[in-house]
C-alpha cells in the first residue's frame, strides 16, 4: 500500500473517536485530533502518542483540524452533530471525504442509549450530508464497532464496517482506509439512506453489551471474498 | 433433548416459512404447514416430505394449521399479516407461543424490498402482538436468515437469529426450538420493541445479496459462549 494521507477525527476525545485514532495511527494513519476545546485535543493526542508510540497525533481546535486533511471522521455524540457541521459550514471543501459515525440515540434528549431517535432527514448520516457544503462527498459507517475494542489494543479485532454512501468510489476510499486496520472489513451495505439501518444496529448492540457483558460487533455472512473490486474505486 | 413438540408455519408456503420446515423438520420437529389454501398447504407438506425423508410433515388451512400446536410461527408477506391475525382471532388461544418473522417490507405496497414501511405499532412484531389475543405469548425471530440457505440442505448453516420478545422465558423457547437446527444460533435481542431494528436488518441483507450475489446473514461478535443459561427458560 501506498504511504497512508493523514485523517481528522472530530470528536477523538471521545470513546469511539479516540479508539480509531489509535488503531489507524498504529496502522500508519498520521491523525489530526480535533474537539472544541484545542487544549482538550492537545490532550487527547498525547495520551494516544502515549499509547502507540511512533504514530503521529496531533490535537486542534474543530475547525483547524477539518481544514487540515481530505478526510475528515465525524465521530461526535448526536447532540452536537447539527451544531458541529453548522460550525464547520465555512471550514469543509468540495472535495473532502466526510465519514460520518454519528448514532441518533435517545440518550442525547436524556432517554435510553438502546433506543433511536427518528431524524427528520432519515438518519444522522443524511442529516450530515444535507448540512455538509456542496461537493463534500457524505460516507457513513463505524456504527457497529465497540469503542472499548478498538481501545483495547491487545484485542485482536475480527468485525465488519457497515458502510453506506451515494457513491461507489467514497465508499470503496472509506475501506480501503479502515481496512489498513488488521481485522476490520467494510462492507458495501447501500446508498447513504441506508444508514438509517446501520446506524439502529448501535442501540441493538448496546443492548447486547449490557445483556450479556459483552462487546459485541457484527459481522455478515456468506458474502464473497473481495467486496472492493479495484474497478470500483 | 427431549423429544421435540410439534410446530406449526403458517406461511410455508413461501420461502422463509418453507426453508425453516424443512430445517426443523429435518432436526426431528414435527411440521404442520398452514396455508389460507389447505390444497397448497397439503402440497407443500408433500413437497417436503420428498427433501426430507423421515421426516413428519402435514398441510392445513391456516385455522386448523394454529389450533393443532403450542408453537406457531407466523411468516408471511406484511401485506397479509394483518389479515391472517384477524382471521386467526379465535383460534390461537392463551399460552400458545406466536413466533412473528413478518418484515414490513416496502414491496408490500409496491415500493422496494431494500426499504422499510414504518408500523404504527413499530414494528410487525409488535402489531402481531397487539393483534394476537391476550395471552398468547408474542416473540419475533428469523429475519436475517436466508431463505435460500435454509433450503439448500446440502449448505452448512453458521449464523444467528436474532430474537425479541418481551419475556426471557419465551425467548429461550425459541431458541431452544431454533437451536435445533445446526449451525443457527440464537441471540437475545431485548424486548419486543426492538424488533423494529432487527426487522430493518432484511431489507439491508436484500441489498447485501443483490450487490454481492450473496445469501448474507448475520452474526454477532464478541458474546459469551452461554446465551441461555438454564435458569432464564
């Protein structure tokens, strides 16, 4: 593979942000963290140069950090996904490959985190691309990967990326990324309205966590070997 | 185990319905297919009588096909659930344990089998539930298993069922029922409610096995070897 471009993570200071900065900065991913708060970013990028010594961090303000790469991860509670985008509104680009991870729960107007909140767009991942500038390219995905494995570094992971999209060739970008990661694959799972179904796998999975003391992911079966053809991408 | 109780599919007659009689059948589970035709559903038994030698199948209409056993599974087309509930109104009787498998798929009303009709109740599971008399015992199970791969007996099943219901009890029923069959495991799911999430799994599998010419199914990652434990059946 090619030397990896860096990534954004807005929202890596928190839990599922923060264990994919980890585990792409292991895999060789330069990583720009980013969160509201600069000093909070600063932090959070030492704690993970901290935990995967030899990667690359570093930590800003939101905007800096979306500015600074052509991909940039959303991974922010719900609550602040309307007013994050509508803060970055001058900063993303044409161009930019925006991931969005962001899970409607009802957890972000104080109800359960095993249940979703209907969104007027259809799904947190739409709601991203109606508020994205123009030309943004609008991915979704990550919803099914526990946060607590991808920080836990001594786990060897063996789970699927569910990822939606409008666009064939974002889609198969979004993986060829991922999969830099040993022991995650995407899968194609449709057009970005799809993620209203992806995105409901987080409170199911969440349920499954408290039920049986697990973290618990997905993975499809009976899919053919290679889901990214290079003729896709 | 014991010797098993028989089990009624109203609906076997279709693919789903006709795939699990086979299965159950196969795995020692007296049959009895229930059809709105008895003539389609005596076919339909001699039909998998002729895969599964040995095994004891037998076709009625739907009313007598509910009467004849404590479990009955209900699996068909959304746009007939309704219906089939009211004219089973004074037929399933208290006790009885109604395994709904109906996916509100939007090609019941001409859309896409890749999209989701919202229920009123939230979910086919939970109008069944509402539909079904007081007493009978509501869980919801089967919607991201193959109905291709469950016919094909030559093919080695190695997926879950994911099951909702609203008390442990019947789950385990369930999954003692479904567990029958190698290869299928049972996965807990949480109350009836969340039926609405693993029902959206179909349409998602649909788009799955259009794009990558599967027969995909599900499984869950990262749970503990004990699903039912003795003490919750």
């Amino acid at each position: 593979m090619s030397d990896p471009a860096p990534v954004t993570i807005v929202g890596a200071t928190g839990a599922l942000g923060f264990g994919l900065a980890l585990r792409l900065g292991q895999a060789g991913v330069p990583i720009v963290i980013g969160s509201r708060d600069p000093g909070r970013a600063a932090e959070a990028a030492a704690k993970a140069a901290e935990r995967v010594p030899g990667a690359s961090f570093a930590g800003l303000g939101n905007a800096e950090a979306a500015a600074a790469n052509e991909t940039v991860v959303l991974s922010v509670p719900f609550r602040s996904q309307s007013e994050t985008l509508t803060n970055l509104k001058d900063t993303l680009r044409p161009g930019q490959l925006l991931v969005d991870a962001t899970v409607p729960l009802a957890a972000a107007v104080s109800g359960k985190a095993t249940r979703l909140l209907g969104v007027w767009q259809g799904s947190a991942a739409q709601q991203a691309a109606e508020m994205a500038p123009d030309g943004v390219r609008v991915v979704s995905g990550l919803h099914t990967v526990s946060a607590a494995l991808l920080t836990d570094l001594d786990h060897a992971l063996d789970e699927d990326v569910l990822v939606c999209g409008d666009r064939k060739a974002d889609k198969a970008q979004l993986a060829a990324l991922i999969e830099r990661v040993p022991g995650l694959r995407c899968v194609d799972c449709g057009r970005l309205e799809m993620a209203r179904i992806t995105e409901s796998l987080t409170p199911l999975i969440i349920s499954m966590n408290v039920r049986y003391k697990a973290r618990a992911g997905i993975k499809v079966t009976g899919l053919p070997a290679e889901l990214w053809p290079a003729s896709s991408s």
